[in-house]
C-alpha cells in the first residue's frame, strides 16, 4: 500500500494545498478529505492519478479546507454520470450532519439532472461509529476523534497482517482515542508548527499541537512509524529538516514530514 499526501497545509496555507491524502493498493484508492478547492484536481493530475478512479471518500469533518474539494469531486462524479463517461460506483463516507451539509450544498449548486445520482450511482454512506467497513479490500473502523470545535471522525485501517495505520484527522489525539492509536504500525497526526515557535503560531488556541507534542504522543503510545501534516506554510523549503531535528529528539521510531505530491510506501 502507497500513501499520497496530495496536501500538507492548513487552513491558510497558500504555500502549499490544504491537508489531504490518498491511499491506494492494487489501481485501488481512498481519497481522505479533498482540500479547499478544484485544487485538488490540479494535485491529482501532478501524481497522474485519474479521478475517475478513485471510489471510496472519507470526509473527516465539516471545515471548508477538507470538505471543498470533496465538493468538486461529487461535481465532476455527478456530471461524468449524467453524461454517460462514468462506470460503476462510488461512495463518500462521513458522519449524518456532515452527509447532510454535502447534501445540501450539491442540491444548490448543481442541477437536478445532476445531483438524482446522489444516494444512487454516488453513494452517500452515513458513518456508524465503530462500526467496520470494507474499503479498497481492507477493513477500516472510524471513530469519534470528540472535537470540541466541529464533529469530526477518524479511523483505522488494517494494512496487512496484524498492521495497522490509524488517521487521528486534524486534532491531537486526545484520552478518548488513544485506545485507537496504541501501537499503531503507522499514525497520521496533525502538528501545526515547531514547539520552539509555539509563541509565533499558538497552536493551542486552535485547538492544534506541536512537532514536539505529537512526537511525545506517538513515543507514549508505542507508534512505529509518524507522518506529521496539517502544518504551517512559513517556511517550506526547511520545514523538513526543522520539523525532523525537533521530533526526533522525542519519538525514537520513524518520522515522516511530507511535502504535498510526496508517496509513502506503508
């Protein structure tokens, strides 16, 4: 199994494209959150990834820099349909506020010829929480990450084996979910800036943590391997080797900083 993360940035980022990622194995793939925009089509084209292709979406939370691209997607499925250039199926994974909102905004923005393939060729999947779902051929269970700004889920996938890769969204793992992260193979966790410029970003007041917390967070939790993402966009040509020198004083497995386009082999 690869990881794309196709965006590495957050909210504000113009730097680089908001925080979204897939996951493929086997011409199989799973889109996480789609960015800001119609972006996320320029992203797919640049790692010659054909949108058509990708039939499984899992929406994390209701902000518009993970929900706007998911938005053109269900456009261009929706037209591709209504024009006879598409086969098959796909399907958007969220919660019920969050399939409602997608609901909502494609029924007043596209036209009815359009959106009746809603709930129909475009499957609308109402997350229930814990519950296991089969996606790209593995097992994936999402949980309530219990944020306190906007209800968002997580999950957790069976990689192979006795592995597993688990997606904390864009919050820290907190209590709740830490049964969820403990001895994860790999862990997808958000860390907004370094610790030593806690001060410049406030990470806090976001509701967001640091390369030093996230780091601590996946030593404790026995974590093997840690991709770091959702980050600020300041200072991208060293955010790498920074980001690395800071973590790696705290987490003793393997530390991952993406740049957007960049493939991970799990």
């Amino acid at each position: 199994m690869k990881l794309t993360m196709l965006g590495t940035g957050y909210a504000n980022a113009t730097n680089c494209y908001n925080t979204c990622f897939i996951l493929n194995e086997k011409e199989k793939y799973f889109l996480v959150d789609g960015g800001g925009g119609n972006g996320l089509m320029r992203q797919l084209k640049e790692v010659k990834i054909n949108w058509k292709d990708i039939r499984d979406i899992f929406v994390t939370h209701k902000h518009m820099d993970h929900l706007l691209g998911v938005i053109w997607m269900v456009r261009m499925i929706c037209q591709s349909i209504n024009k006879g250039e598409y086969e098959g199926n796909a399907r958007i994974y969220a919660h019920a506020e969050l399939i409602e909102i997608i609901k909502n905004i494609a029924n007043m923005l596209l036209q009815k010829k359009e959106t009746k393939f809603l709930d129909d060729s475009l499957q609308l999947v109402t997350i229930k929480e814990e519950q296991e779902y089969e996606i790209i051929e593995h097992k994936v269970k999402f949980f309530d990450i219990h944020s306190t700004k906007a209800k968002q889920l997580g999950f957790t996938m069976n990689i192979g084996g006795s592995e597993k890769l688990t997606c904390c969204g864009d919050e820290p793992c907190n209590k709740h979910i830490e049964k969820f992260v403990l001895n994860s193979n790999w862990l997808i966790h958000e860390a907004f800036c370094l610790h030593s410029e806690a001060e410049v970003f406030k990470p806090y007041e976001k509701h967001h943590s640091t390369v030093k917390d996230a780091c601590q967070l996946a030593e404790k939790l026995n974590v093997k391997n840690l991709i770091i993402y959702h980050t600020e966009d300041k200072n991208l040509e060293a955010r790498k080797k920074l980001y690395e020198k800071e973590g790696k004083a705290h987490f003793k497995g393997n530390l991952y900083i993406p740049d957007d386009l960049e493939t991970i082999a799990l």
